[in-house]
C-alpha cells in the first residue's frame, strides 16, 4: 500500500521533531518517536548499537558538554520496498558550541504502531569527505 499523504506529513514531522527534542534535553519525549526496541546504530561514530529509548538517553547524557547544541535535518526522501517497508533517508547537520559544524545521513525504518509512526531502525553514518556514499 503506497504512503497516503498523511502519512508522508507524519513521517516528516516526526524526523523533524529529533532534534527540537534532542536539543532541549528532552529525553522522555524520544518514545513519542521510536519504538520500545529500536536498535539506534550509531557504530559508525563509535557508540555501537543503542537499544530502546533509554540506552539513547543515556548515551546523550554520557556526552554531556560533547553533544551538539544543534540538530538539524534535512533532505527527507521517504520510500516503500516492494516487501512494504517504509525507509526515509535524511541528512544531518550537528552544530557544535564551538561553532564547528557535521554532517551524517540518517537511514530509517519506520513502522506504523497504535500510537503512530515510528522510527524502529536508524543507522547514522557520518560525512567525512565529498562524494562519499
């Protein structure tokens, strides 16, 4: 079944809502956008597979100061498997205090659940060079 156009507004919305939340410290609210499981694999940076809202909170409040003062996101191109699956692949820009600024791809899986959507899978790659894949 194809994405209705709500459901691409809700999907949107809910990518968007990441950083307002992640930037205000607002750990609890990370469960109005995951699922209870979600694996959060943020290998790639050196933090390995987070499991569940909790081990994302945490692993925020473990890099304190370290963290981003800024997320941002952007790019947002939704899309369905044949098997019905529903992907969104989006960029990130991180701001940090010190003004300097990365850049990472998010990969989502996203599952419709009672409460609605929500994010069960994302894996953050970081941009380190141009034209990198």
């Amino acid at each position: 079944m194809a994405l209705s156009g709500d459901d691409r507004i809700a999907i949107t919305d809910l990518i968007n809502r990441h950083g307002h939340l992640t930037d205000r410290g607002d750990f609890d609210g990370l469960a109005e956008l995951f699922t209870e499981d979600v694996a959060y694999d943020v290998s790639a940076l050196g933090g390995g597979v987070l499991v569940g809202p909790a081990a994302i909170r945490d692993a925020g409040l473990a890099l304190g100061d370290g963290n981003p003062v800024a997320h941002h996101v952007t790019n947002i191109v939704l899309d369905q498997s044949p098997d019905g699956s529903t992907h969104a692949l989006s960029k990130g820009l991180g701001v940090m205090a010190d003004g300097s600024v990365g850049s990472v791809t998010y990969a989502d899986t996203l599952v419709l659940t009672p409460a609605g959507w929500r994010i069960a899978r994302r894996v953050v790659t970081p941009r380190r060079k141009p034209l990198e894949g």
